[in-house]
C-alpha cells in the first residue's frame, strides 16, 4: 500500500487489503472510501471484506465505486458528502481504487469551485494521475 496525500485531509491509494487497514488506522485515517468496483477484484479485495476489517478497526467505510469510463455525478455527489462529513469532524480520508487515479478524479471533481482548478488537477498530477482531461468539467461544476 502506498498513501499519496492530495491535501491534510485527503489521500489516495492504489488497492488495499485486509492485513493494510491497521496501518491505515494508525496513519490516521478514519474513513476509507472504496472508488473500485468489486467485479475488478478477488474475493478477499471485495469492498465487503474491507469494510469488515475497516469496521473492525474503528474506520467508516463508503463504498462509492467509479466504473473505468463510468463516472458519474452521483459518485462526485457521494464523494463529496463521505469527505465533507470527514473533515467537518477533523478527521481524514483515505479513498482507494485501482492506482489511485479514479479516487483522486473524482476528488478532484468534489472539490469544484472549493479550490482553484490547477491547484485541484496539480494534486492529482504529481502522482502521475489524469485528473487534467477534466479540467472542462471541474470549471463547468464550479461555475454552478
């Protein structure tokens, strides 16, 4: 596993497993969203088995998956909803997908009109991820 911060309160992962929620636990996390769709995994990966061990651990865990190709708007809007109620409690999120790269898109779109644009898209960009093919689209949400 492998935490990549895109603010204090928000960080994304490539796939996690069972035996990496107690580090994400003591990493400080409180709140492990899942961007990945259970049928690009095992069994043992599935979103039910980590929000049993999440939940074991003391963690909320959101199961918000972005099918590759497939995001929509009800996924930035459940994003939104699992961050905000995070860090209105001044706790931290830890979302996880495949690279990283759909959970750190959809952050990205969450935030829309909360932070500049290139500061949303550079976040996502030092990882390598494509968060800047929706830079049309961060600007049209939050010009809303």
């Amino acid at each position: 596993m492998e935490i990549r911060p895109l603010s204090k309160s928000y960080a994304v992962s490539p796939q996690i497993t069972t035996e990496d929620i107690p580090a994400i636990a003591g990493a400080g996390y409180a709140v492990v969203i899942c961007n990945r769709p259970d049928g690009e995994v095992a069994e043992l990966q599935r979103a039910q088995a980590l929000k049993a061990a999440a939940e074991a651990a003391g963690l909320e865990f959101v199961f918000n998956p972005v099918v590759p190709g497939g995001l929509t708007m009800d996924n930035v809007s459940l994003q939104r909803s699992a961050i905000d109620a995070a860090t209105q409690e001044g706790q931290k999120v830890l979302a996880y997908c495949a690279s990283g790269n759909r959970s750190s898109i959809v952050w990205a779109l969450a935030h829309a009109g909360r932070q500049p644009t290139d500061d949303l898209i550079a976040a996502g960009a030092q990882y390598g991820y494509q968060t800047a093919q929706f830079r049309d689209l961060i600007e049209r949400l939050a010009a809303e």
